[in-house]
C-alpha cells in the first residue's frame, strides 16, 4: 500500500448514512463506473476507533485488497483533496469484517 496512488474519480456524492452525511466517489475503473465509500466516517459514525478498524483491515486478506485510496475533496476546507481510505460499495456488501 505505500507507493499506492490515490485514484480521481469522475464525480462525488453525498449520500445519507443513517441521518449522517458522506462523501462518496464515483471512479471509472478498466470501463465501469464504481462507487467508493471513506471508510473512516463510518467507523467514526459507528464508534468505532479508526486506528484500530484500519489495522484490522491492513491484517485481513480480503479487505487489504480492496481497500482503495480514492483523493476526495474536503468540505470544510475550501475544496482541498486529499488521499482518503475508501472501500467500493460491492466489496462492503461480500465482507462481514468491518
């Protein structure tokens, strides 16, 4: 993961996560149009402690894989992107680990 490059995607979205808001990425992979969702506002939104939630994914076989780092851009800091730790949305759904 560490000489990984974040991907651009085509277009972001706020989706509603049980009454939370988050940013979503629409990314063109090999022809399809994928749907990214940051892992570490769910695990925040959860009470879950990131740290520990990211290890756990760094240690599984699965979620290490399809672990993506997507560059997002950042709402509360004048559109600033940054390099955020994204699952896409098929991949949630296979893995019960999160």
């Amino acid at each position: 993961m560490a000489d990984e490059k974040a991907l651009i995607p085509i277009e972001e979205q706020t989706v509603d996560f049980y009454g939370d808001k988050i940013t979503t990425a629409l990314v063109d992979v090999d022809g399809r149009t994928m749907m990214y969702v940051p892992i570490k506002p769910i695990s925040d939104y959860l009470g879950l402690a990131w740290s520990g939630q990211f290890e756990r994914i760094q240690r599984d076989r699965i979620l290490s894989e399809v672990a993506q780092l997507i560059r997002i851009t950042r709402i509360k800091s004048d559109s600033e992107s940054a390099a955020t730790r994204t699952f896409a949305l098929n991949s949630m759904r296979r893995s019960s680990s999160f």
